[in-house]
C-alpha cells in the first residue's frame, strides 16, 4: 500500500477490520483487545500516512468508547464506525476536489505531479464541467507514478496530457496556469508530500505559477502523530547494486506553506 494514495490506504485499512467479525472472540473484552492488536500492526506498518493513523484511533476510540456488552454489540460498533469513516473519506475527497475545480479556468494548463487520487477527482470534476485543459503531469521517478494519472485521462475528452520526466517540470512550468498537488500531510507549516514535490513548488513560485495542495482535512495533524519518511529499496533507482556509493530513495519531502497560495480542503480554499 506504499505506492497508494494516502486516503486510498486509509479506506482499505478501516476495510481490512472487517475480518475481526468473522473471527471466534468468547468476550467482549477478547473483541476490543483484538481490535486494538490489528489496528495498532495496521498503523506500524507505515509511519508516514496520516488519515491512516487518524482513521484507525477514530475506529478503535468509537468501539471502546462504546463499551460494549457482548461481542454482537462490539462488531456492530464496529461495522457502523468503519462504514462512517470510509464514506466520510470519500465525501470530503469529493468536496475538496470540487473546491479545487472551482479555481480551474477553462483553457487552463495544468501541472500535476505523481498520482494523487484528490488531484484525479479534482481534474475530473473540471472536466465534467465543461472545462478544456491541458495537463502535465511529471512521472514521478522511480516508480513512475504519474503515468498512472496520464493513462487514466488518457480516454478522457477535454484534456490534452502530456507526461514529462521530473527534471523537465520547470521548463514546462512556463506554459503552466496552476499547480495541483495532493498532500500526504499538513503539520504546522510544512506539506509533507511525495518526494519531488518541494522542487516543483518552489520553482513555480520563482515563476509566479500559484500551487493549490487538494487535500481533506483530515491530513491537518493534531497530536499523537510524528511524520516518518519512508526510504525504499536503492534497486528501484538502479538495476545494478551500487558499489562505491550510496542510493537513496525517499518516498517524500518537506515543502513549506510560503511556497503554496492555499489548500484546497472540504471545508474550502485555506489561503497562505
């Protein structure tokens, strides 16, 4: 789930609990405990996934706050929060991505970068408006993300995409009208995002092209969260080991707030 979007981890991890109904608990307690085991290995498995990690202490914090009485009663709290959570995921994605769409102008050219899933929903909802844009989105190296976006608009009427590699974003940054990019979270002033993010920001600011990060508000962090890069395997970068020097693959940086004109969330545009 590393390569996923973060809300796409958080919808498929509160599903994945779903299984703890159709396991033999003899008590309530028994059910909590158990509760609480999977969603904690859910949570370990990946430190740098906010709505993971806020997803997961709703889930658990409803179904013991509930108190169950019998283990009936602690699966049905169960099912109810996970059902919340997932539709409530889904719909604030919706409404942010249509509060991103409203800052599209037709004819706008576009640059995206990697395979946000609020960014997609956000294109998407400009299309089925009417809109004609053009889009660039980078491919983001060395898994190649952003082909993943390309392909899916690839079918779409209304939209001229273009894939380019990473270095080239600041060339086509000069035909670009605004930046869209998703978020893997917000914490203080700094937008922790996949890596590649922090350069195409802070050259778009250089050439005067706003940055609008979509995202729900649910990656706003409060307490009990401490952002973790990921670093992958170097053979992802190279086919051959490296021999006499070192390969490093972050999944993420750290871009600042100065460097972004605002967050797109449900609740509306947050300006910088």
């Amino acid at each position: 789930m590393q390569t996923q979007s973060a809300s796409v981890v958080a919808v498929k991890a509160a599903e994945a609990l779903r299984e703890l109904t159709e396991r033999d608990h003899y008590t309530a307690e028994e059910f909590v405990r158990a509760l609480e085991r999977n969603s904690s290995a859910l949570r370990q498995a990946n430190h740098s996934h906010t709505p993971l990690h806020t997803t997961q202490r709703r889930i658990v914090e409803t179904v013991t706050d509930a108190d169950p009485e019998s283990v009936e009663a602690g699966e049905a709290a169960l099912l109810a929060v996970i059902d919340d959570v997932v539709e409530e995921v889904e719909e604030s994605k919706r409404h942010a991505a249509a509060e991103a769409a409203a800052l599209v102008e037709d004819g706008d050219v576009l640059l995206t970068h990697e395979n946000s899933s609020t960014v997609m929903a956000t294109i998407e909802r400009a299309l089925d408006d009417g809109k004609e844009l053009g889009l660039y989105v980078t491919e983001a190296r060395p898994r190649f993300l952003g082909r993943r976006t390309a392909r899916r608009l690839a079918d779409r009427d209304g939209v001229d995409v273009t894939v380019v590699v990473d270095g080239a974003a600041g060339h086509v940054l000069a035909e670009c009208d605004r930046v869209l990019v998703g978020m893997n979270c917000l914490i203080d002033d700094v937008v922790y995002n996949r890596v590649g993010t922090y350069p195409i920001a802070a050259t778009a600011n250089d050439r005067g092209v706003p940055v609008t990060v979509v995202a729900s508000s649910m990656k706003f962090v409060g307490n009990g969260f401490e952002f973790e890069n990921t670093f992958r395997s170097p053979s992802e970068v190279l086919l051959e080991p490296p021999e006499g020097f070192e390969a490093a693959n972050p999944s993420y940086d750290a871009t600042p707030t100065r460097l972004v004109d605002g967050v797109a969330t449900e609740d509306g545009v947050i300006e910088f």
